[in-house]
C-alpha cells in the first residue's frame, strides 16, 4: 500500500512538472531555469578564482602557475563527467517529455554507476602516472612540477565524486529543478572559499591546503545533491535495481554525451598546449597570467554554459511533445539573452581589466601579460553563446553527428591551429590571442547550422499542423456519417 502510495505521489509530481515544461510562458520558464544553473556555474568558476587568488598570496608565479596548469586534469574530469551527465540529461529530458518515467530511472541510475567506475579508473590511472602527466600538463621546471603533484593528489581523490556529482546536477537540470542543483554547488563554494584561508595560511599546508579545500568542498556538495534524490524530492529516482544490463543503454547514454566530451577533452588539450608555449614565450610569468586570465574566460563562459543548461530541459520536453513553437522561441530567447549578458560581462572585464589582474599577487610582468590577454579575449566574448546553443540544440534533439562537429569546432578546429600556429608568428602576442581568434572563426562555423535548424523546425512544424488538420478532417467525415 505504501508503494502505491509513493508511486502515486511521484507519478503527480511528473506530471506537475511536464505542464510546467511545456504550458509556462518560455520567457519565465527560461530565466527561472537559467539563472540558477549561471549562478551555479558562476560561483563554481568564482571559487576556481578563489582558489588562484589564496593560492598568488603565497608569492611565487610558480605555485599560480601550478595550479593554474591543472586546469587540463580539471578538464579530463570533467570530460567523463560532463559525458555521462550531459548525455543521460539529454536523454532524460526527452523520455519525460514523453511521460516515461521507468526508462528515465534506468537512464539515471545507470549514469550514476557508470560515473563512479570512471572516476575510479582516472583515480588509479592518475597515481600510476602522476609526475609524467603533470611535466605533459605543462609542469617544467622542478618547483611548478612539485607544486602541481601536490595539488593534483587531490584532486584525483575527489575524482570519482567529481564525475557522479556532474551527474547529479545534469540530471536535476533534465527535470527542470535547476534551484536544487544550484543549492549543492553554491554550498559546496562557500565551504571551499571558507576552507583556503584556513587551510593554506592558519594550518601552514600552502598549495596542498587549497587542494584539500577543494577536496572537500566537492564531497560536501556531492553529499548535498546525492540528497536530493534520496528524500523523495526529484522525479527520478536513483534505484540499485534499475542500474541498467543493457550495454546500449550506456552506449545512448555515452554517444549523447560525446559532443561534451569532445569540447571538455579538446579544452583538456589546448590548456597543454596553451601552457607549452606560454612557458616558451612567456615563462612562469606568462603561465601564471594566463592561468589567471583563464579562469576568468571560465567565469564567462559559465554565462553561455549555464544558460544553456537551463534551456536544455526546455528543448527536451517540448521537442518531444512536439511543440516545436515553443523550440523555436526557446532557442531565440535564450540566444539573446545569452548574448546580453555576455557583452555586459565583456565590457565591465575590459574596462577593469588592469585592476581585475591586480588583485592577484603576480609579478609585475605576469600582470602586465595579464591585462593585454583579457582585453583580447573581451573583443570576442559576446559571440560565444551562438557556437554553443548551437551544440546543445543538435545534442537534445539527438542529431549526434552535428552536435559533436559543433563541439569538436571551437576548439579542435580553431584552437588548437591558432594556439601552434600564431605563437610562432607573433611571439607572446600570438599566444595572448588565441582565445579571441578562435572564438571569432567558432562563431561564423555555428552560423550555418544554426540557420538549418530552424528551416529543420518549420518543416517539423508544417508536418505537425498536416496531419492536426488531417484529424480534424477524419472527425468531420465520421460525424457526417453519423448523421446521415
């Protein structure tokens, strides 16, 4: 009686949140899922800064450098948890706009326990092969290459906690409760941002105490998310029993998610190769700056990501109801607003570029390479969003081939050219602009398909209304027979 109980309450709460989805104007419903997911993204990429900026109090380019250089194993991790998290939201986002919450469950659960394997093989591979990987991360000189194995020892703990929180939280977004997802990740922040100070200068431990800051804040938020799912409060449920034996469950699940690991592992590469001829042209100094300057780029790109996270779900369930008026709005509102919010975040790092790098304790030649490489990447920001949403959009709807293409662009065709071939044209400056060139060339590639999406739409669209009309035109026939 209980079970019919709970599968009752459940089955009211889909269905809740599928009038939701799809009857709420797509303004409202946008923003309301948006926000939380930026300010989620947000604030994870601000305790990112944080951790650089207690980290430059210590007064060595080298340690900023160290730490800023691990952004590639960041990257990995976050390559296999985005994979499983964005694939199986995707693919969870649909099923429930097509009311089916038992393949949902399945799709999650599996996720979930395919997330801690990963994890664990990238704890064990990593100690395995720590030091190497840490010189290829761009770790060169003896005292980066210490600092960056402490760091990275645990970091790699948190590995396997890291991929199932991705998880997690992509699954949260699918249902459209993005303000859970926000509340795990923003506690997680505060307690990384409360535990540095502490940990680096009260407790003595320098470089190793923000690493465990870090370690620990992840697990906290993880706990927080895992939660959520536990006390009844989602729509999916997490289930040992629904852990799926089908191997083409995990092979939808990973093939949707590819075009995230394609932008996550391409990002995981350019920060090697960035980082290379950073130290070739630039030294430590110039490590250090573009570190900083990187974290930064993130914060921005939190804008784009999290705002299109929050639109996901809402392609997803009107996709699949066929609500292709709504897919449409949906995708030129979240453009804009996207857009918007970009440029706003451009000029005020533009105009306060200088003061923004000052905060951080560099030396006065990394600042100096600091301050040119934000007013650079500034000039190109608020073009972002559209390569993006373009990625997400053909990711949802399941045109994997496209999605993958729009992900590997940015940074596969563009980056990485630019990031060996300007370098050794212009020197320091070469390497200071790659970001904005790369975004200026992803921004033109993404404007075909985009323009084929929409032709795609009102095709889907016309049919829909064909054959609205060829039912409407069978109830007629048979009420004319019935009467005569």
């Amino acid at each position: 009686m209980e079970e019919v109980t709970e599968e009752t309450l459940v089955a009211e709460r889909e269905r809740k949140q599928f009038e939701k989805m799809t009857k709420t104007p797509i303004p409202k419903l946008v923003i309301s899922l948006g926000i939380p997911t930026t300010l989620s993204m947000m604030v994870t990429s601000l305790y990112n800064l944080a951790d650089t900026y207690f980290v430059s109090l210590i007064g060595e380019d080298a340690v900023t450098a160290a730490v800023s250089n691990l952004l590639a194993l960041m990257s990995i991790i976050q390559a296999i948890g985005f994979t499983y998290g964005m694939g199986s939201g995707a693919i969870i986002s649909k099923l429930l706009g097509k009311r089916d919450r038992k393949s949902a469950d399945e799709v999650a659960s599996s996720a979930f326990a395919i997330a801690l394997g990963s994890g664990l093989l990238i704890l064990l591979i990593g100690f395995l092969f720590l030091k190497p990987l840490m010189w290829l991360f761009g770790s060169r000189d003896g005292a980066t290459l210490q600092y960056s194995v402490a760091y990275a020892t645990f970091i790699l703990i948190a590995a396997p906690i890291m991929c199932m929180s991705f998880v997690l939280n992509n699954i949260l977004r699918a249902e459209g409760k993005a303000v859970l997802s926000m509340i795990g990740l923003i506690t997680g922040a505060v307690v990384n941002v409360a535990l540095d100070p502490i940990l680096i200068f009260a407790c003595g431990l320098g470089v190793t105490g923000a690493a465990i800051a870090t370690c620990v804040s992840q697990t906290v938020s993880f706990l927080i998310l895992l939660f959520m799912f536990v006390s009844g409060r989602t729509v999916v449920r997490l289930r040992f029993t629904a852990i799926s034996r089908k191997l083409s469950v995990y092979r939808e699940i990973i093939k949707t998610g590819f075009p995230s690991f394609c932008r996550q592992i391409l990002a995981s590469l350019c920060s090697v190769f960035l980082n290379d001829a950073a130290f070739t042209y630039g030294g430590n100094a110039a490590q250090a700056a573009l570190g900083v300057v990187q974290k930064f780029f993130m914060l921005a790109f939190s804008i784009a990501l999290g705002i299109g996270q929050g639109y996901q779900p809402v392609l997803g369930y009107n996709y699949s109801a066929k609500r292709f008026d709504r897919v449409r709005a949906a995708y030129l509102f979240t453009l804009g607003f996207a857009t918007a919010l970009m440029t706003v975040f451009a000029i005020v790092c533009a105009v306060f570029a200088s003061g923004l790098m000052h905060v951080f304790s560099l030396s006065g030649t990394a600042t100096e390479i600091g301050v040119l490489t934000l007013r650079l990447q500034c000039l190109m920001m608020p073009l972002i969003p559209t390569n993006f949403m373009a990625g997400v959009t053909y990711q949802v709807v399941g045109n994997k081939a496209v999605a993958s293409v729009l992900s590997a662009s940015r940074q596969g065709l563009f980056y990485i050219p630019s990031v060996l071939i300007l370098p050794r044209a212009f020197g320091l400056l070469g390497v200071q602009s790659c970001q904005a060139v790369t975004d200026f060339c992803a921004f033109f590639f993404a404007i075909p398909f985009t323009l084929a999406f929409f032709k795609k739409l009102r095709a889907e669209q016309a049919k829909v209304g064909v054959l609205s009309a060829e039912g409407e035109g069978q109830v007629c026939d048979e009420m004319n027979i019935m009467k005569n």
